[in-house]
C-alpha cells in the first residue's frame, strides 16, 4: 500500500517490533509503531474500491484532482493525536495528498455504566439488534445521534432507547403522520385537498420555518448532529402543535374546505419532515416519500408549502413506529446482566496450572524479603510507583506497576517478596533492580506477598 501511493516509510526492523525509530536524542528503544503505517489503509482502502468500480483514487485524495473535496476525521478522542498530528505529518511529508479540513473528535459511548467491550461481549451487536428489533435500524440511528458523546462522555441504556422510541419517534413524528394520513384517508379519499385563505395560525408556522434550512446546514457544517436532529424534528412538533391548535378533525363537520386547507399545510409539513430527517433516519424518510409520492426535493424546499400538490393521490404509510414494551427492554436488560454475571464467574475462576519446571530452574530464583523505605508516584505513568527497597545489604529502586491499587505512603514500612536477582530493566529513564511479588484477586485487586512476622531484611524464601 506504501508504494502504491507513492509512500516511503523509513526501514523497519524486528528488533524493534517492526518499529520506525524516533529520530531524537535520548530515545534509544524508542519506535513509532502502528500510527506510522496504519494511516495508509485509508488510501489503500480507497484506492481498492476505485479500481472496483472503474475510478481514480486520487480523484479523492490527491492535492489538486477533484474540486469541492474535504478530508474530514470523525474520531474518538484517544485517536486525537494520531489523527490531528501524526497523520497529517504523513500527508504533508508525501506532497500531493490533502491535508485533514477538520478532525471532529468525540468523547466516549458506553453501555449501561460500563465501557463497550467486544472481548468481554459488553456490546450491542448490530445482528442480534436487527434479529431482535426488525425493521428498527432508524430507532437505533436515532436514538445514537440523539446521545452522541459529542462533548462529554454518553450513556446508552435500553431505557433511554425505549423513551426516545416511545415519547419521541412515536408520540412526536409518528403521531403527527398518522394523523395527518388518517384524516386524509378517511375524509377527502386519499388525496391532498386545495389550500384556501391563511389564518395567523398559518403565518406564524411559515415565519417558524423561515430559519430551519440555516441553521440545520450550520449544525450539520459544524458536525452537531445531536442539535441538528433536533432542529429536522421541530418541523414534526410544529405539526403536532398546528393540529392541535387547528383540530381539522373538528373543523370538518363545519367547514370542510377549511379542513381541507389545514390538511394541505399538515402534509407539506410531512414532505418538509422527510427531507429534514433523511440524513438521521434514511429508512423512515424514504417510506415518507414513497407515501407522498415525492420524486424531486431539495434542501431548499424546507418551509417551502407548494412540494405536494393539490390532488395528488397518497399512500398512507401506516404506523412509523411503534411502541416497545417494558418487557422487550427487559430481554435486553437481562441478555446483559447474563453477559456481566458471566464475566464475574470467569473471574472468579482459577487460572489453570503453567507448566511443570525442574527444581534447578526455581533454584535459579533468588526471592528476598525487603522492606519498603520510601515510595513516590513516577510522573507521565498511571501505573508505576518507584519503591525504596532495603534488601539487608543495600537499598535498591524497583519499579512496580500497583498505582492505581495503592497510594505510595500505604506501601511505606511494608515487608515484601521481591525477586533479586532479575536482571535489571530501563523503565521512563530509571533502571529497576527487581521484582516485587503480588497475588492478584478475583476481582482484580493486588496484595503484597509478605511474611507474617517480622523478620530480617534479605532473608531468603526457598
């Protein structure tokens, strides 16, 4: 893929890990690893579909082909580095690629309180989702645009699912097409009656949409999809609201032109919804315009109230949505509480047994009791404390990765286990002169191995 567009890594070598070396003083052993190379499958993985399909790749990545184009990086925000420098530098050393317009970074989604972990089946697996809920992808893409982590970390829960299907999709959107289409069908044989003379009522729902288009393409340039979609839903609230305020229901036993009318405004709503929404619920605004029967639309036609003529012959969708019951959240409650209850037992279970060693490679192993003088946290490491450790003889720096289990002055005064004679290892610029030895719980927590008395420092444990 390198050499396909052109690129030329710097030799890589197994002693290091398949590494690049970084070219700086004082870091020997220091490689840069899979953000050096990794980058390029974007490039390769365009250049492989342009040849599928009888295209130019660099009609997409190259400096000057193709006009309009923008890179942009939807990423997490623990790829920001990679993404806004590392990447980047790539592009630029290369010449003829683009550069990033923009790296959008989000925060973290979790599921129900806990990380996403597909290793420890803590997920919400796209085929059982669409196994359990057929014909629910829009509810799904909704329901994730809505809680986008788009500044600060989000919770998915099956609850917040169900009452954004419930009281938003069903109560809101679904409720005013339905009502829409209902009265159409049962009143004037399917087809969009003439609009008469406006009321204020009228009016005002016109002076309402005047901004939408503005400030959904300033949402959408601005990648706020979470406000975006909020914004295409308001045409939705709009026609619940101008139904409830304009009952043509009532009205029609009165006037029925002027039913007609309020009718003709409630499915140019409809129209106007389905181009709005597309982008957050593809599936849904399709089924919309298949309804209306709407063949040419645009951006520009939100708050337009001539898209559907008058005549026109609808097909009633039927129910957008419908509602999801307590009991089938509670299947997927309990399809992940089996998940963690799982886990829990896996670890509580013992690890099996290593493989038998012969007496002399245990002789090998000088273990030491020593004691633990002075201990501080190492800047830039979340996990390693320098320790003091009088071994009888002298006192020696271990480097140990307990800090996130123990504060250093809780490690100070303690007699531990520790292995004496490993050889000694360069670690964030100190060299550690051995090992201290713990027992690691089921829940993961570490405990010192330590004598039950006190003894002297340097004593042996054979």
């Amino acid at each position: 893929s390198w050499i396909n567009a052109g690129l030329k890594p710097r030799a890589m070598t197994r002693d290091l890990d398949w590494g690049v070396p970084v070219p700086l003083p004082n870091a020997a052993g220091k490689v840069l690893y899979v953000w050096l190379d990794a980058p390029i499958g974007y490039i390769s993985a365009t250049q492989a579909w342009a040849t599928q399909h009888g295209k130019d790749w660099r009609t997409y990545w190259g400096k000057t082909e193709g006009e309009g184009r923008k890179l942009v990086h939807f990423i997490g925000k623990d790829n920001i580095v990679f993404h806004a420098i590392i990447f980047p530098i790539l592009l630029k050393a290369h010449g003829d690629l683009i550069l990033p317009d923009n790296v959008p970074a989000y925060e973290f989604l979790n599921l129900e309180g806990d990380k996403f972990s597909t290793s420890r089946n803590w997920a919400v697996w796209l085929h059982e989702y669409l196994q359990d809920f057929p014909g629910k992808q829009d509810v799904l893409r909704y329901t994730l645009t809505s809680l986008s982590p788009e500044t600060k970390d989000a919770d998915f829960t099956w609850a917040d699912f169900q009452t954004r299907n419930n009281s938003e999709l069903v109560a809101i959107l679904g409720n005013f097409v339905n009502r829409a289409f209902v009265l159409i069908d049962k009143n004037f044989d399917s087809q969009v009656p003439i609009k008469c003379s406006e009321s204020s009522l009228e009016s005002e729902l016109r002076i309402a949409l005047q901004d939408i288009p503005a400030k959904l393409d300033a949402a959408l340039a601005a990648f706020k999809f979470r406000d975006a979609l909020v914004i295409a839903m308001e045409i939705a609230r709009l026609g619940n609201k101008y139904l409830a305020e304009t009952e043509p229901w009532k009205v029609i036993k009165e006037d029925r032109e002027k039913a007609g009318s309020i009718l003709n405004f409630a499915v140019q709503l409809v129209a106007q919804a389905a181009i709005a929404l597309e982008p957050f619920i593809p599936f849904t605004a399709n089924t919309l315009r298949k309804a209306l029967g709407m063949t040419d639309y645009s951006w520009t036609h939100i708050g337009d109230f001539e898209i559907i003529p008058a005549g026109r012959t609808l097909k009633n969708p039927g129910l957008l949505f419908d509602k999801i019951e307590d009991d089938v959240i509670q299947v997927q409650i309990d399809k992940l509480n089996n998940t963690k209850n799982l886990m829990e037992l896996a670890a509580k279970t013992v690890p099996p047994g290593k493989e038998t060693i012969e007496f002399d490679d245990f002789a090998k192993m000088d273990i030491r009791i020593g004691e633990i003088i002075a201990a501080e946290k190492m800047d830039k490491s979340k996990k390693l404390l320098k320790l003091t450790v009088n071994d009888g003889i002298k006192d020696r720096t271990i480097l140990s990765g307990i800090a996130e289990h123990f504060k250093p002055e809780e490690v100070v005064g303690k007699q531990v286990s520790f292995l004496a004679n490993l050889a000694p290892r360069k670690m964030m610029g100190l060299e550690s002169e051995g090992m201290i030895l713990m027992a690691e719980d089921a829940d993961g927590s570490l405990s010192f191995v330590q004598p039950d008395k006190k003894i002297w420092n340097g004593a042996t444990v054979n």
